[in-house]
C-alpha cells in the first residue's frame, strides 16, 4: 500500500512539473557534483571586512560539490545584525552549515537561534558569546589582543538623526593586527577597502547562544593579535566545539584557506546524515518553476545521496 501510494505521489508530481525545467535543473545540479543530501553552506564576514574575504574558501566548497552562500553583514550593531542573517538563513529550505569569522561568531550565534535547518556552527577566530555577555568585556577576558588601540573612531549620522561612532583599523597597523603573513600588497588593498563597524556593536548584550544546542566546531589561530587565542580556546571549550589550532593570523581562511575549508568540511559531513535536500529555496527564493523541478526530480528519482561521514577528532582544548 505505501509503495502504491509512493508511486501515485511521484507520478503525479512529474506530470505537475515541466519535464524540460526538471531535466534542466538535475543537469545543472549534477554537472557541478551537488546532491539533495549535501547542506548549504553560509559563510558570515566579519568586522572590518566584507564577503571577498572568504574569496580562497568559496571555490574549494564549490569544487566539492557544496552550495555556497555569503551574505552581506551589515556591521550595524549585533541585535540587527543577526535579526539580517536571521531572515537571510530563512530564505534557505534544507540543512544549513553556518560559518562565521571574528565579530560574526556573536551574530551567528544570535542568527540562528530556533532555526531546526542550522544543523552546525562553524567558528573561524570568532567571538561566541553566551546570554547576557558583552562584547567588549568578552573581548577582554584574556590578553593577547591588541585590537583596541589599533583602531580610528568617525562618526557618523544615524538615519534618526542622532550621531554613531563607526570603527576602523588604522593602516599602518591593518597587516601586524588583523593580516600578519599576508602580503603586504594584499593587506594595503584589504586595509583600503575595508569595512567599518558601528562601535555601538561592541557594547551590545548578546541574547540566547545557538551554539547551546547546535553542534560547533572552531578554529583558533595561534598568531592571532585581533582576538586573544586564550579567549578562542576558552569559548571553543565551554561550547563543547570540535576544534583544531593552526598557525596563523586573524585572517585564517586567507592566509591558510585549506585548513578552514577541511573543518568545514568536517561539520558538513558530519552533520550530512540528518540532512534535507539543500536545493530547494523558500518562496523568497528564484524561479518557483525550477524549484519545482527540483523537488521532482528527487522525488521521481527517489535519490537521496549520503556523503561519507568523516569526523575529526576534537583536540584538547
């Protein structure tokens, strides 16, 4: 009876669904190795930085057949910033691995609260705070960072009127604070087109911890001068996070973009199991006709692939 009425729903599904936007749609998917078991995974900029920072990490998930998303951070302010991420994620249907760097940890944290699709968290030399902390006095748990007095203060006029503060890094102190081994050609372009962030973020009270109920995994670089590493260590340990140290500077995933893709990696296979089909988007998505090509051709098919689970071992933290 249930192989009956499985096969009365997959075909009348197909006869709903245009064959040539469903034929379209597989081919599209599968040329580029993508499967229905695989997530999506959403990569978060932090402060002083945009999405291109995670330029050397996008194409190696893309070569291993991941959909890959990095949205904007607005930097405004850490309440709107992970209500932003929060509407962006839920724009996502299927499982989501959910990356963050530096100040974006705290917005993830906050984003992804009561979100059942956010099956891991990633943090990359990231703050995660827990309910009711604040970033600044987070940020100064442990020495180690020399962030504040690296930085200029511009205000700003707020769309209300009143006046902000809006947080750089000095140039001459971008590449030894937030670069390190980088090139230095590469940290004057970095530190020209950077982002600022409102000071206002800092001084924020984080709301409930994601990390409390969805499996994490950090990375902590060793030669980190933006956030202490005993601070990296101290949350990646009270947050049970599978975690992994390198050597490196704040900007981990551009100094060493293999190292952060492989615990990536590690979350997205490990998380794999419980997985939906990642390619199918909500309303707010594209092309509601392809969408639906999609969604019958995994039915019609009766695919649904499992990538090889390969977990890393937490190290001691």
């Amino acid at each position: 009876m249930c192989a009956l009425a499985a096969m009365f729903t997959a075909t009348a599904l197909a006869n709903a669904i245009p064959a040539a936007d469903a034929a379209a749609a597989a081919h599209h998917f599968a040329s580029r190795g993508v499967t229905a078991a695989k997530p999506t995974i959403v990569l978060v900029h932090g402060a002083f930085a945009d999405a291109s920072s995670w330029g050397e990490v996008v194409p190696n998930l893309q070569n291993d057949g991941y959909r890959v998303m990095a949205p904007a951070n607005p930097l405004r302010g850490l309440h709107g910033d992970a209500a932003y991420i929060a509407s962006f994620l839920r724009s996502i249907k299927g499982p989501i691995i959910l990356v963050a760097h530096s100040y974006a940890g705290a917005v993830i944290s906050g984003a992804a609260v009561g979100n059942p699709h956010v099956k891991a968290l990633v943090y990359i030399n990231a703050l995660m705070p827990d309910k009711g902390e604040v970033l600044s006095v987070l940020s100064a748990k442990f020495p180690g960072s020399e962030l504040g007095t690296a930085t200029n203060s511009v205000p700003f006029t707020r769309p209300d009127g009143s006046t902000g503060t809006d947080l750089y890094i000095k140039p001459e102190r971008f590449r030894p604070v937030f670069a390190a081994s980088l090139p230095e050609a590469v940290t004057e372009v970095l530190a020209a087109t950077q982002r600022p962030i409102d000071a206002q973020a800092f001084a924020d009270t984080a709301g409930p911890a994601a990390w409390k109920t969805i499996p994490s995994w950090a990375l902590v670089s060793t030669q980190d001068k933006t956030i202490s590493p005993e601070l990296e260590r101290f949350e990646a340990k009270r947050a049970r996070s599978h975690t992994v140290e390198i050597n490196a500077p704040h900007l981990a995933m551009l100094a060493d973009p293999k190292a952060v893709t492989d615990l990536i990696l590690d979350a997205a296979r490990s998380r794999a199991a419980g997985g939906e089909p990642d390619e199918i988007l909500a309303a707010t998505g594209p092309n509601p006709s392809v969408v639906a090509g999609i969604a019958g051709t995994a039915v019609v098919a009766g695919a649904s692939l499992v990538s090889a689970a390969r977990r890393r071992r937490p190290t001691a933290s």
